[in-house]
C-alpha cells in the first residue's frame, strides 16, 4: 500500500448512539479519540459528551465497562474527554478537556496521577493564567506531546 492507494475490503462498525456516562458499554456520543494498545488487543475510544473512555477487546469484539469516574485520592468524573493514547507501560492517558488536565489511569480506571497547567510548570499565553485545554496525546520516548489547542500550541513534557 503507498500513500496515493487505498484499497478498502469492507468495514465493521462498533458502537452505536447512547446518551449520558450511564449508557451501556457500547453507545458512543460524539467518540473523538482513539488508539489501540501496543499488543494490539484493545481499542480505547475516548467517548466525548458522554464524559467516559471506553475499551473494545479486538479479539472478542465486546465492550468492557465504560469508565466515567477515575478511582483513587483526587480523582473525580472525567469532564469532555477528546483524546486517549495508551502508554509504552500500558497505562491510558486521557486529555479531560473539561477539567483542564490531563490523567493516567489504570485499564480499570484507577488514577495514575493528574496534571494541570499549573501542577506541570506550564506557562500560558495569557499572563498570570495557566489553564491547558487539552485535546490530543502521543508518545516519543520519555516524551509526551500534548495539543493545547485553545492556547494554540503543542507542549512537548517530558516523563521522569
């Protein structure tokens, strides 16, 4: 395959539309990331307004249990997440939009850790304010590259 070519044999859809972090496993309201992990096995949707990230086992083509409320100290509900990546550890990394932080967490939802702008050093383009409007999230090495993108920026952290 080259980049002017693309042959498409057919297409298997998942999900179809629910409403509220209380729809079951499988109903998407406006799903704007996603990723696969790196042994291929799970499909991670960050499924936006209804304020959860849910998995989809590739292999069985079932959906596990939505994550709408990380677990652990300081956790709290996800607000608008839009982008999802998994780690080079296997950990889900998720831009909550709406509560201006990115976070860590487990496939179960337990909280690794939670960043805002602030809590990462990060200076803003507005003066005396350091509020990140996450959105996207990729990896490089010990990097972790973060779209900012109402501040019109991509951050570049790098990891411990």
């Amino acid at each position: 395959m080259t980049s002017s070519t693309l042959d498409l044999l057919g297409c298997v859809a998942y999900g179809k539309k629910g409403t509220g972090s209380s729809a079951p496993a499988g109903e998407l309201n406006q799903p704007t990331g996603i990723t696969v992990s790196p042994d291929g096995s799970t499909l991670w949707v960050a499924d936006t307004l209804n304020n959860r990230v849910q998995s989809l086992s590739l292999s069985s083509h079932t959906w596990g249990t939505p994550i709408y409320k990380l677990t652990g100290k300081g956790a709290g509900h996800l607000d608008v997440p839009w982008g999802v990546t998994v780690a080079p550890d296997g950990s889900i990394w998720v831009s909550d939009t709406g509560n201006n932080r990115i976070v860590s967490m487990t496939a179960t939802g337990a909280l690794n850790f939670s960043a805002t702008g602030a809590q990462m050093g990060v200076p803003d383009s507005y003066e005396g304010n350091q509020t990140i409007y996450p959105f996207a999230i990729a990896f490089s090495g010990d990097s972790v590259f973060l779209s900012d993108t109402w501040n019109n920026r991509v951050l570049v952290l790098t990891t411990p």
